[in-house]
C-alpha cells in the first residue's frame, strides 16, 4: 500500500475511534493535502529550493490531518441536530476539535493562528524572488499566485503572521535579475509581499494597508504568469477600485 494511503487508512481508523462513524465513511472525511500547496511544492523543487519545498509538503499534510478531523466533527454535529442526542453529537464535535488542535500542536502550531497558512505564503515568496531571477518564471509565478487567497483583509492576516518559525521577507536590498516585464513583475510582487509583512499588527488602518499591498503583489504576479492584472481575483479587484480608488501603493 502506498505511503499516502497507509496514512489515511491510520487517520481513518482513529477518526472512526473517536467519532464513531464507519470507517468507509472516515476514509472519505480524510482530506488530501491541498493541491495548491502541493503544486507549489513541486516547483519549488524543480527550481531547487528543496527545503521549502520538503517544509510546504510536511505542513500541507498537518492541515489536512486537522482538516479531517474538523470535518468528521461537523458530519457527526449535523447527523445529530435537532434529535434528542444532540449532546452526544457536541461531545464528539469537541472531541474531534481537540484532536486537530493536537495534530498541529504537534506539528509546532498554535491553535486558531495563522500561521500554518503563513507558511505557503512563504513559500510563494521564495517562489516569486527565484521566478524574479529567470527570464521566463511563469509557472513558478502562477503556482505561487493560487496560494495567495482573494479576499486581500484575510491575505493582510497571513502575511503578517510568524509561521512555525522566523521567516525573512527581504526589502533592504535591491531585488534583480533579468530585464524581461515577467520577471520585473516577479520581482515587484515579491517587493510588494515583503513590504506587506513589515506592516504592525496594530489599527485598522495597518490591517488595510498591508491588504492594500498584497493587492498589488497580486497584480504583480499575476503579470510575472503571464496573466491581466487581477485575473481570476474579484475580491482583489473590488477592493483595489473601492477602498483603493484604483491606485496601487507604490504608484
């Protein structure tokens, strides 16, 4: 049996342990690690960076383990509502809550944090400084980009959080490489991240902010894929004509 099922057939069988449920139906709770994360892990390592890479694939699958138990909690809550063993279904919600806080307090997370989604916007940093140095780093600026959410507020949360360890966005020194408009934009939407998770936890006014520069990193990677600005990001958009009146930051 392959590795990744052996791990869902052992994440399974406690589930069920917990939950009660059969264990065809824990299988099918147990989600994969998100593919979005797994394709930027891939690049990574086609370019090299096989630390980061090795370190998205680990968190990946921590998220999917809690993930798993998040949602077996909310099956076993909904079969149970509004009957009159309600209490029972709580009792295994909780249960079932308290193990996906372990499995990432084991991985080295705190609990109702964001930092494990800090972790792959690490990694799409790392991607578009290295897409920043290649003169055609297209599908490593578009695997970065589908890491970054749409909603720019909740982006302002993650890139500002620590992750499980220290992370540097670098914005001292200047960023090169070659002169094509795909890597310049690489390069700026990597700038415009760094500059995002210097922003303070603080006011509102530093949450939109640092929202209103992921805005332009977006804008920037999506020109480093090959993409119109903004494209396939409609929150981004909204928020960058409303609350922005269409100027970027740094224009």
């Amino acid at each position: 049996m392959p590795k990744r099922q052996a791990r869902a057939a052992k994440l399974a069988r406690q589930i069920q342990a917990v939950s009660g449920l059969s264990y065809t139906d824990c299988l099918k709770l147990c989600e994969r690690p998100d593919s979005t994360w797994s394709a930027l892990a891939s690049e990574l390592r086609t370019a090299g960076l096989t630390g980061p890479a090795d370190n998205l694939q680990s968190v990946a699958a921590v998220a999917a383990e809690a993930g798993s138990w998040y949602e077996a909690g909310g099956h076993v809550q909904g079969l149970f509502f509004d009957t009159e063993d309600y209490k029972q279904g709580e009792r295994v919600y909780r249960a079932c809550g308290v193990a996906a806080e372990r499995a990432l307090n084991r991985a080295g997370f705190e609990t109702h944090s964001f930092d494990i989604e800090a972790e792959a916007y690490h990694c799409a940093y790392l991607a578009l400084l290295r897409a920043g140095t290649l003169t055609d780093g297209r599908d490593l600026a578009r695997v970065a980009l589908d890491v970054l959410d749409d909603d720019p507020l909740y982006c302002s949360d993650i890139v500002r959080s620590r992750g499980r360890a220290p992370f540097t966005y670098r914005t001292a020194a200047p960023l090169h490489g070659p002169d094509t408009p795909a890597a310049a934009a690489a390069r700026r939407a990597a700038r415009a991240m760094a500059t995002a998770a210097r922003v303070p936890f603080d006011r509102d006014e530093e949450w939109h902010e640092a929202a209103e520069y992921m805005v332009e990193a977006v804008w920037y990677a999506c020109l480093a894929a090959g993409f119109p600005p903004l494209y396939k990001h409609p929150e981004h958009r909204d928020f960058f004509k409303g609350h922005m009146g269409g100027v970027l930051p740094s224009e």
